[in-house]
C-alpha cells in the first residue's frame, strides 16, 4: 500500500476524459455568460474592490468551475480551460482597441455626474452613487463646494474624475 502513494497515473494525467472542442465551447459559453452577468451587476468600483465584490468573484468561480469543467480530471483538461478563458479575456482586449462597437460596449463613456456645480441625481441613480460618496471623492479632491466643480463624471473604470470650474482636473483616487 505505500508504493500507491508514489505511483503516479501518467496516462489518466494527460489523456482528455471529454472532448477538446467540448472544452473549449464549455469555457467559451460560461466565460461570456459571467462576463456579461459582471457587466450588469459588478457596474462600479467608486470605492476600489470592496469585500463584496471579492464574495461575489469567490463565488461566482465556485459555481462556475462544474459548468467550466464537467468535471475534468486530466492537466490537458485543465490546461484547455484555462488557455480557452485567457484566449477571450486577450481577444476581447484586443478587439475593444479595434472595434467602436466593441469598445462603446466594453467600456462605455464616461456618465456626468456633476454638471456646472449641480449633480445630476438621474445619472447618479444610475451609477448607484449617493451625494455622500461623491461629496467624499470630491473633498479628496480638495472641493468641498460643489459650486466648484464644472464637471465630474464615472469613467469606465469606475473612477471618478474631476475638473474644476478654471480648468484644474484630476481623478479620484479610489479608497
């Protein structure tokens, strides 16, 4: 029995137990599916990645992993989803730089929040962003009268950013 813990099955390792196209179509189909529900519901990042946001990404990769795998068991199989998800994380990249359409749908514009020293409490609704969160990425950047600011708008990344009735602008760091 103690020679079963050094034994290694070495075809059972890199020999598929599921199909290479079955793979590749399984991480393909669930990449976009939670590609597209982290669109919707992880929309913003105004405050850098919180503890729910880590929950959500934890648990979405725990649910996923079956849909992913069909539970492989070989290293190819592995292998195959893992390439198969960077090869769509690296051509979506890709084709956002290349592609209007892809890009106004990856990264869309950036959305007023403050226009001539008045929020725009529709367009803050929409980011899910309240006067006291903007107040404080407004004081951080040194603002403490909304009067002040020309502009401030959620860039894509979930930054906010700035600029100042007089021309000064900046970002908000995100805390």
């Amino acid at each position: 029995m103690e020679g079963a813990l050094w034994t290694v099955d070495w075809g059972g390792m890199f020999t598929p137990t599921r199909s290479v196209l079955e793979m590749v179509l399984r991480a393909t189909i669930m990449y976009f599916v939670i590609v597209a529900l982290l669109k919707v519901v992880v929309k913003r990042q105004t405050g850098g990645v919180g503890r729910t946001d880590i929950l959500v990404i934890v648990l979405v990769a725990d649910i996923a992993g079956p849909g992913f795998a069909a539970d492989y068991v070989s290293v190819v199989e592995g292998a195959v989803l893992v390439a198969t998800v960077l090869f769509w994380s690296y051509a979506i990249e890709y084709l956002t730089h290349r592609s209007k359409a892809f890009e106004r749908f990856f990264q869309p514009p950036p959305l007023l929040l403050i226009d001539n020293g008045r929020m725009l409490p529709r367009n803050m609704r929409t980011e899910l962003i309240t006067k006291d969160e903007l107040m404080t990425h407004l004081r951080e950047e040194g603002i403490g009268d909304i009067a002040k600011v020309e502009q401030a708008c959620m860039e894509p990344d979930g930054m906010i950013s700035v600029i100042k009735k007089g021309g000064n602008s900046g970002a908000a760091n995100p805390s």
